[in-house]
C-alpha cells in the first residue's frame, strides 16, 4: 500500500495541479503514432525493475507495434517528479502513485471505466473501488494494497525478558526500555520525509486520532493527535528510538530491523520478502497488531497505490492504455508482482493465492477492517507532503502542536 512515501515535498502540488488542469486534457509530451506510452513506475525495492523489463517485454512480443518506455523513480523523489510533470506538461501516459483525486479534480486523467474493459474492472474488490473514488466515480486504478502491522525481534524480547508484543503504549515504552539495555534500538521511528505519514496515522488510529473528523472534516491539530505526536517524541527524547528519528525513512528502519538492531518497529507485508530476507532469512521476528494508547483497540492501516491514465493527445493514447493495462492486470502478472514485492492484492483473482501463506494471512485477514488516508480528498497530496515535511520535526525539537497547527492550516488551504 506502499505507500505509498517520499522525500521531496509535495505541498504546492494541489495548486500545481489546479493551475495545469485548465487544459483538460491537452497534455503535451505524447506519442504521435499512438500505440508508444511512457510509464512512470514506483521503486518499491530492487526488484521492480526486473519485473516491469520482463512484463513490458511480454507485452510487446503478444502487441505487435506497440510499445512502452518504462521510466522507474524511487519514492523518495516521486513528489517533486509528478509535481514537475504537471506543472511543464509532460505527464507519463500512465504513472503508478499513491494519490488521484486532484488529478481527476483537474480533469487530467480517464475514468476507470475509459481504460479498462469491463472484466478488468469487475475483477477489483470493492473496498478497493471505494478508494479509487473522485465524486462518486472510479477515476484511481487499484494497483497494490498494503496492511501495517508490528514486528517484533523474538530473539532481542527473550534477552530483554519481554515476554509478549506489546498491547498499550505503556508496553511499547516498557519493552523499548529493556531492550535498549541489550543495546539495541528499542524502536524504530521512521519520521522522515518518505512516509512519515503513515507511521504517524498508524499510531494516531489508535488513540483515537486521524486527519479528518466524523464529518469528513480536517481535524490534523485534534488533541488526540497532539497526544499522539507528543507520545512519539518522548520515545526519541527517552533515548529509545534511533538517532533522528525526523530524517530517517523506514527503509532505513527496516533495514537495522533485518540485522538484529532493533526491537520493534511498523512494517507490511512487504517487509519480510524486500528487506528481511535479503539480509537474514533466518531472523526470528513476529508479527503482532498495532499497539493502541488503551490497548482496547487495534486499527489497522491500509495502504492502496494506484495506477494513474492521463489524457493526452485528445485520446489518442487511449487504445494503448488499455491494451497495457488489461495485460498487466492479468491474473497471473499482477499475482507474480505481489508474490514478488509482498504486496496484498487489489483484485479477487489475485487474492486467494495468497491467503494460503501463513505469513500473507494475517495481513490479508487485517485489510477488510484497515483504515486509510483520505486519498479521496483533493487536498489530500498537500496534506501528506505537508507531513511528510513538517512532521518529524517535532519529534526532535518542535512543539507538536505548533507543527500540527501549521499542517491543519495547509489542508484548509488547499480545500
């Protein structure tokens, strides 16, 4: 889900948008011969690449003279790179990303309806279909889904003398403190500029916080929130998390986690095959859900990225889309891409397959009951490159609420 993600700020791309959407599809940048697409595809690790090469190879083979110029960005530029390409007119033809609704605000993309044949679009689970929204239309193509859940070092809780995951924050900070007396890191806190949003709402959900009130109503500087963010800080002012926690991206986390460094930290399902694995396929961790202040409750976050169409060329591209698209949401692609990336699926025909894995199970078994941004909202991609910005900041020396004021601000803002 991956999320969704990055590191450049995306604060002024509502207004970008909202300036280049006057065009209403007179994008320029395409292809004249209208069967040559450009993709704008995420780096979710080293193993995306290889499997856009090998699909797009595929694809060309059975699509005689079509053809697609694959153009890959790590998350941790994907901001200021969208941000760029609606501002000069140069949009990919299809750009995989975590946000939509200011795109179809703006007029800039199909409808679902226009790019898909009906089979691809009956085939997405509905929860999913609610997410790719704009006024009551499917405008966001469904791509990966992600659930957060906590890990936990078995082997570092066993020296520590901690017996169980943590169920309240009370018991977070408790076993935080005693595995840092092992000498490692008690927990992991990515509040960096990659998706500080997602750790941030992963704790807030569970204190009875979140970005919008029951009205659907901006609500960033609530007091449960403010609780939430103070609770963070302490942990880093405690000495219980990793140095900087306000400049440091889960892949960094992940990575220390992988090794043995650290006690507990907030991943997904693809956290075991994209960064465990790779360093230690024999590290002894558990899973456990998300620790609430009361410990009565426990959210869970659900992440969904999403495939993007941008109008170009009064619709000439339209043909091409939809061919690549339809092959690409295939069965048997889009389940080898998440068996690949451990990503949760979008669609049903991808989705039992993985319900068999022990593992995958109990993040497919959270993600009915999950909650997720406001992605719908326009002013959502201001509001998370605002937090993406701001909001690790007071987990160093800023006042939580003065940062939370300021985001708040920047979403009336932006709508």
């Amino acid at each position: 889900m991956k999320r969704h993600l990055m590191g450049v700020v995306a604060a002024g791309l509502t207004v970008a948008l909202g300036v280049s959407g006057c065009g209403k599809g007179s994008s320029s940048g395409g292809d004249s011969d209208g069967k040559t697409i450009k993709f704008v595809a995420a780096i979710y690790d080293d193993n995306t690449k290889p499997y856009w090469d090998a699909l797009i190879k595929d694809f060309e083979a059975k699509n005689s003279g079509y053809k697609v110029n694959l153009e890959m960005v790590d998350w941790t530029q994907m901001d200021a790179k969208v941000k760029t390409y609606v501002q000069t007119k140069q949009v990919p033809d299809v750009l995989n990303y975590n946000a939509f609704s200011d795109f179809a605000r703006d007029g800039l993309i199909y409808k679902a309806s226009e790019v898909l044949s009906p089979a691809t679009l009956s085939d997405f689970t509905p929860t999913f279909v609610e997410q790719a929204q704009y006024n009551g239309t499917q405008y966001g193509l469904p791509f990966i889904s992600s659930a957060r859940l906590l890990f936990y070092n078995k082997e570092l809780f066993k020296k520590a003398g901690v017996t169980d995951p943590p169920a309240t924050w009370d018991e977070v900070k408790s076993a935080a403190q005693k595995v840092k007396k092992t000498g490692a890191i008690g927990y992991g806190l990515p509040l960096g500029p990659e998706e500080s949003q997602a750790e941030f709402y992963s704790w807030a959900m569970n204190n009875g916080g979140g970005w919008v009130d029951a009205s659907g109503k901006w609500a960033i500087n609530q007091q449960a929130n403010i609780d939430t963010l103070t609770f963070l800080k302490d942990l880093n002012k405690s000495g219980l998390t990793q140095p900087n926690p306000e400049t440091t991206d889960r892949k960094t986390v992940f990575n220390q986690f992988a090794q043995g460094k650290v006690g507990m930290a907030i991943g997904g399902p693809f956290t075991k095959a994209g960064f465990i694995d790779p360093v230690n396929k024999d590290l002894d961790f558990g899973v456990a859900p998300l620790p609430s202040k009361s410990g009565t409750e426990h959210n869970t976050l659900g992440v969904m990225d999403v495939l993007a169409a941008f109008k170009k060329d009064d619709g000439k591209n339209k043909e091409a889309i939809k061919k690549f698209l339809d092959f690409f949401y295939q069965k048997e692609n889009t389940s080898k891409f998440l068996t690949t990336e451990g990503f949760l699926p979008v669609t049903k025909s991808a989705g039992d397959a993985l319900s068999a894995d022990p593992y995958m199970k109990q993040f497919v078994d959270a993600l009915p009951t999950s909650k997720f941004a406001p992605t719908t909202n326009p002013a959502w991609s201001a509001v998370a490159g605002a937090v993406k910005q701001d909001l690790g900041t007071a987990a160093a020396n800023e006042d939580p609420k003065k940062v939370l004021d300021k985001i708040q601000e920047t979403a009336e803002k932006a709508g």
